[in-house]
C-alpha cells in the first residue's frame, strides 16, 4: 500500500520539460503567409503574360508583397539573434544617425523619391505554396524534432535525456538548484505572444554551468512547477 502511494506521488510530481528551437517563431510568417493569400484570392486581379501562359492572380497593391517581405526579414533576423536592451538603443540612434547623413548629404530625398518604382509583387500560388510547406516545416519541427531532447525533473535530480541522439543521457542533482527566467527582448516575446522563454537551471556547485532550455512554451507556468517538484526531495 505504502509502495503504491509512494509510485503515485512520484508521478504527480514528475515533471517533463521540453525546448524547441527558434522557428517556433516563425509562426507568423506562414499565418501572414494565408492573410496575403486570401487577400489576393478576394481582392486580387487576374493576369495572363502571354496568350498561351496560365493566369495567375495577383494583388494591386504593392504594400502587400513588400510587408510580407520585410516581416519574412525581420522574424529571421530577430528569431536568430538576441539584442539585449541597451543593443537594441544603440541600434535605433546609429539608424536615426545614417538617416541624418543621408539627410544632410542629400541622398535620402533621391532614396525615398525612387522607392514608388521598386514594387514587389507575389502571386496567389506563391502565398498559398509558401505558406503550406513552411506550416509543414514549423510542425515537424516542434511536434518530432524538438520533443527528441528533453528535460524531466525527478524527486532529488533532474534528467538530460536525448532520445535518438548518440550523446549520453545526463543526471544533475536539484539540491539548492536555483530556477529562473532568462531575460529576453521584446521583439522575441511578442512573437512567443509573451507565454515562451527560457529556462535557466542553476546547479549552485562551483565547476557546474547553469543549464539553458530554450523557448520553452508556458514558460512561467514550467518553472513554478519545477519548484513544486524540487520541493518534494
């Protein structure tokens, strides 16, 4: 009876944590990806270039093509690195700085005087397409890939497990183990819709490394759970 009780408390308090990698992210892309397709298929005009080419559809607007592009850019750039707060200041000054150069020198105004001519437009297919196999992409890699490696927290340790990798399994233990939420840009929280971030695991031994889970979902939610559970040694 006693061993039964014990197996159950065990595995209420057992905990599984899984990280995912940065194309959690970019969610965005392929959901903006659909938007620009249905805006096309509703609002869009049909084209032929030649009389034996397949008509196409496009949207009028050039806006269109040009927000998915700069938004396609900036979730790469801003999935990939991480601009702390200060980093990201320096960043807006040094651009509000080249546009007063530009400025002075007088080349902002033959820039911004030629940017009407460079249009981009992006077809139905191209939307719908992009859309469809970056969707299938972000699946794959965050329900197979990404479950492979995971963390599970343990009466008294904490579990590294790899699951078709060739590196070894670890073991940490969680006495005075400190838990906590790494800091992380805005940017990178608006895309995660402020509920992803990372885990820090602080092993409080000297020689150790604390131990980083990245882009874990519900982060808060984790680490108030983790706690409970190292509690429980």
């Amino acid at each position: 009876m006693a061993s039964s009780t014990n197996g159950a408390r065990k595995r209420h308090y057992d905990l599984r944590v899984w990280g995912h990698s940065n194309i959690l992210y970019w969610w965005v892309i392929w959901a903006y990806g659909y938007v620009c397709a249905a805006v096309t298929y509703f609002y869009g005009t049909t084209i032929k270039l030649s009389e034996a080419s397949r008509p196409f559809q496009i949207y009028e607007g050039s806006w269109l093509g040009w927000s998915f592009l700069v938004l396609l850019l900036m979730t790469i750039m801003f999935s990939a690195i991480r601009i702390k707060g200060y980093l990201a200041v320096i960043g807006i000054l040094g651009l509000l700085f080249a546009i007063e150069i530009l400025d002075r020198t007088g080349n902002l105004i033959m820039i911004v005087a030629n940017v009407p001519d460079l249009v981009v437009y992006m077809n139905l297919g191209f939307y719908f397409m992009f859309s469809n196999i970056l969707l299938i992409v972000w699946l794959i890699a965050l329900f197979i890939f990404d479950p492979l490696t995971y963390w599970q927290f343990q009466e008294g340790q904490l579990l590294e497990v790899h699951t078709l990798d060739d590196e070894d399994d670890k073991v940490y233990p969680t006495i005075m183990m400190s838990i906590s939420r790494r800091p992380m840009d805005f940017l990178r929280k608006a895309l995660g819709l402020f509920q992803t971030g990372d885990m820090r695991l602080s092993p409080q031994r000297e020689g150790q490394y604390s131990i980083i889970i990245p882009n874990v979902w519900k982060v808060e939610q984790k680490i108030k759970r983790a706690l409970e559970v190292i509690r429980q040694q």
